[in-house]
C-alpha cells in the first residue's frame, strides 16, 4: 500500500506532466473543473482544479462539490500515474472509478 506522501506525489507528477503537455502544445482540452481525487484505502482525498489542460492547486481534503471525482486506490493511483497500469483497464476492472457529466468524460478522454 502506498503510502499518503506517495500518493502527493503522484497527483504532483501528474500535474507536471499535464503542464509539459500544454507547454509543448499537446492535447488541450477546454475545460474548468473541480475535481477530487479520494483514495479508499487511506481513507483520505485531495482536490484541485482542471483548467485549460492543467491541473492546478492540489490541495488535501475533499471536495464533495467537485465536477469530477476519481475514486481508486493508493497503489493504483500510483500504478497510473507512472504508466504501469493502463487507464482503460483499470476502468474496465473497476479498480478506478470516474464520476463526471458525460460531456466532461469526452473531454477527459483527450488527455489521455
């Protein structure tokens, strides 16, 4: 199980690699979002914003309010973030679960 700081970090390498992409002109989306990341087996969350391709202002603690919300483990947030498990397959084995709008998980398929 990884631990609370790992899973910090993470969320923080996933947002450096969100900021080399839209600095180096990849995939952008059009989107201004909450958005909550809670890791089950921690018990814990963090929070932060989505805009124009980036994620911004990771801050710990819920947000019961946020637009989107994924919800997975600590050592599978990890996995992900490192490229060791596949998005997709973590979704279609419901190891990671996304709640959004549909229109919102269209646009989120683009940073993947």
């Amino acid at each position: 199980m990884a631990t609370v700081q790992e899973c910090r970090q993470a969320l923080d390498q996933l947002a450096a690699k969100l900021e080399a992409n839209a600095a180096n002109g990849g995939k952008r989306i059009d989107l201004d979002r909450t958005l909550a990341c809670r890791v089950t087996d921690l018990g814990v969350a963090f929070h932060a914003r989505l805009a124009g391709g980036r994620l911004q202002d990771i801050t710990d603690g819920d947000d019961p309010k946020a637009k989107i919300s994924l919800t997975t483990t600590s050592d599978d947030l990890v996995a992900l973030v490192e490229g060791r498990l596949d998005f997709a397959r973590a979704m279609a084995a419901r190891r990671l679960s996304i709640g959004a709008s549909p229109f919102d998980l269209l646009k989120l398929r683009k940073l993947l």
